[in-house]
C-alpha cells in the first residue's frame, strides 16, 4: 500500500543543521538547484572540524540563504532562530559521523548526535507547525551476514558508538512522534560518497593518498562490505521524502551497490590511473593492510524498495560515473583540499564567524 501525502509538503523556509558538511552541503547546494523550491534556506551550523562553508560558496541564491552559527544543543538559539526566519521545517544532519573518531572519544557523538537531537524535538514540541526531519545512517542495524539487506523492520543493533548514538536519536524522533503528536520523517542511509567529503573517510581518503603516492590503509582483512551512494542521490532521497514521505513514517535508502573495500579500492584505483596518469600497479603497490577497527562491521546492505516504490526514487549514479565525478572532482580543487588539510578553513571561520 501506497503511504505517501496526498499533497506534498511546501517550505517558507527550512532550517538545516550541519549545512556546512559533506552531505548538508549537498542538499543545500541540490535545493537550490530545484525550481519547485522557492523558499528560504537557514543553514544552522557550529562549524566543527567537519563544517566548511567553501562546501556551499557561490551554490546558493543569496537573497533566499541565511549561515547561523550554532550548536544544535543550544535549545534557545535554535528556538531564536526558528522564530526570526520563520522556519517550518527542520532537516537535521548535524552530528558526528566519524565510525573512528566516535571509537577514540564517544563523548562528542552522545552530545551531539542524542542531545542535540533531543534539543531540536523539543523545539518543535514547542513550535508543533514545523516539520522534522531527521537524516539517519544503515548502521543503527548493526552488521549482517553474507545475505539479506536491512529493511525499515530491521531490529536494532547499533555496535559502535557512533551508531549507538544515532540509534538512539532516532528512538528520540520516533517517541516524539508517537508521544506528542509532532509531524516527522525519517530516512537510514547507506555510505554516501562524493565531493566535499572530508577526508577522514574511506573514499576521499585513499584518492588523497593515491595523488600524493602515501600508503592506502585497508583495514583488516579488506572484505567489508559498505553499499555506497552518491552524495546528490541521498540530497534527492531527502528532498522525496521531505515532501511526500508520510508523517511518521522512515524510509531506507541506498544504492543497491555493495561492495567489498578491496573491491573498491581496485576499482578506485583503475579510475585515479586513467584520470592521473599514474600507473595502476604503482598504486596497487599502495595498498597496506592494517589493525582492523575495534567491532568492525563485516557488512552493509540496505533493501530500498519502500522509498522506490512509493516515493520513486532511482539512484542516478552507477559506481563507475559517482567515483569518477568524484575523482575528477578532487583532482580539480586541490584548493579545498589543501585548505582542510592545513585547518586554513578554520582560520577564515574563526576570522568570520568566531564570536556570535
Ligand atoms: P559531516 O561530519 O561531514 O558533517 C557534519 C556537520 O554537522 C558539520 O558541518 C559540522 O560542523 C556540523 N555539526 C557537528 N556538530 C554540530 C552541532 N553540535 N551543532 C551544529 N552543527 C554541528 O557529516 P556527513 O557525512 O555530512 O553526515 C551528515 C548526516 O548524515 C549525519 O547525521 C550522518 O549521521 C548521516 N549519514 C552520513 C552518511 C555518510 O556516509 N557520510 C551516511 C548515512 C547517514
Ligand atoms: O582508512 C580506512 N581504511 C578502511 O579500510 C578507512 C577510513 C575506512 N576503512 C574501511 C572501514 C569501513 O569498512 O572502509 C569502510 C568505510 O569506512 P568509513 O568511510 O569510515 O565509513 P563507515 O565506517 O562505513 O561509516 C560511514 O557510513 C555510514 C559514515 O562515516 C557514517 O557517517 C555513515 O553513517
């Protein structure tokens, strides 16, 4: 049964957190691209590390585009600023999404990706018009066998702390939905790649080290298994369900793509050789097996068939045309990378953006 809205849902203007990352960027910079959107955007952001407002510069319509500095734990600033712009819908990506990172020091990943939500529900607990949605990830499920992909039924499992995190914003949102009667969604997501990603990740990581002839760290013993999707994908997933996804409701989205990290990186490679020049088996000679992440999950699949079937969405992005735009991509703006290696980004925020 089909559990879409009748009539999909219009935004004056929509705040989104973590507007400054890789993912919130996208879909700031893929709304402004959408004629059937001509409301405002409010990017609310506390440009940690991972926020770097060059990921939007000169993508946005400036007269319909506002940047607040902002920490989404901070309850009255989020309040404040719903109510000077008048915000009628909410999509939340800020969090703390490194799987390492939340490994060294899980501390940021409960304040942030559980407090911070829980601040954002109660703004809306208070402001019940707005509507929320709240961008989740496939690992809240935990890790699967050989076979079989996560569905919207899926219990559960979440093994890391970042996904331990994210499960229980997502236990938050469903509570408040179900509790105080608040219009929500709800959408788990595969691993996203794409440009702008920072390159802690897996994917801009190993393109990285590829161009600068560094070693291509594989963890353990490589066979993983991660279903990627194109970053602009996911932006259009969101923008579905964001306007015909039924209150209440969650959907799973993915690109149906698994792969193997080995498989990957060999695949990466062949395209960084043909776009670079380099010699494929030079950087094959690269690749450097290492220490496996504590808790490692062995694999990822989501089944998106919900979102596909009711909402229509197609990836638009095979494997082999997202990892070449990609590599393209970083190949072309050496500018960006060299900025967030350097933490130059970080001067021009602190300069810009340092006192509120
Ligand atoms: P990212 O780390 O690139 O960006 C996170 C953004 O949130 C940054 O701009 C950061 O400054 C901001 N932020 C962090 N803490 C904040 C706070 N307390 N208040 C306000 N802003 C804060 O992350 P991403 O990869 O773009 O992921 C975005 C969302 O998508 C996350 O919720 C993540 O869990 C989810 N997700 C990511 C993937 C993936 O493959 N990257 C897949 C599925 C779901
Ligand atoms: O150097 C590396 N070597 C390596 O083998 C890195 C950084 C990763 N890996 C492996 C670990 C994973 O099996 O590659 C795979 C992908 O790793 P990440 O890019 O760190 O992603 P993952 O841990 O799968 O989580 C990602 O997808 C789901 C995002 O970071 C999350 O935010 C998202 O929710």
């Amino acid at each position: 049964m089909n559990e879409i809205e009748k009539t999909p849902r219009s935004f004056r203007c929509l705040l989104v957190t973590g507007g400054a990352g890789f993912i919130g960027s996208a879909f700031i910079r893929y709304l402004f691209r959408q004629p059937e959107f001509t409301g405002r955007v409010v990017n609310y952001d506390a440009l940690t590390y991972a926020g770097n407002l060059e990921n939007v510069a000169g993508a946005v319509d400036e007269s319909r585009y506002e940047f607040v500095r902002g920490d989404i734990c901070d309850r009255d600033l989020v309040l404040r600023t719903c109510e000077t712009f008048g915000v009628d819908g909410i999509v939340n990506f800020a969090a703390e999404s490194h799987v390492d990172r939340s490994i060294l020091g899980p501390g940021a990943f409960v304040q942030t990706n559980v407090m911070g939500t829980f601040s954002l529900l109660e703004v809306v607990r208070a402001r019940p018009s707005i509507h929320f949605h709240h961008v989740s990830t496939d690992e809240v499920f935990g890790s699967l066998g050989p076979t079989g992909a996560f569905t919207e039924e899926s219990p559960y499992q979440p093994n890391s702390p970042y996904s331990a995190s994210k499960a229980a914003s997502d236990h938050l949102v469903r509570a408040y939905a179900h509790t105080y009667g608040i219009s929500t969604t709800l959408s788990n997501c595969s691993n996203n790649y794409g440009p702008y990603q920072f390159p802690e990740k897996l994917i801009p990581l190993m393109i990285l080290n590829m161009l600068e002839s560094k070693p291509l760290p594989v963890y353990g013993d490589g066979m993983n298994v991660r279903d990627w999707l194109f970053v602009d994908d996911h932006a259009e997933a969101i923008w579905m369900v964001l306007r015909s996804g039924k209150a209440g409701s969650t959907y799973n989205v993915g690109g149906r793509n698994e792969w193997p990290n080995l498989k990957l990186l060999e695949k990466l490679i062949e395209i960084v050789a043909e776009e670079t020049g380099r010699s494929a088996s030079a950087l094959r000679d690269l690749i450097t097996f290492v220490k496996d992440r504590p808790g490692h999950d062995r694999r990822y699949a989501v089944d998106a068939s919900k979102i596909e079937r009711e909402l229509g969405f197609r990836p638009r992005h095979d494997i082999d045309s997202g990892l070449r735009e990609t590599v393209r991509w970083y190949v072309a703006n050496g500018g960006w990378i060299e900025r967030v290696r350097s933490g130059a980004y970080r001067d021009w925020i602190e300069k810009n953006y340092g006192a509120r």
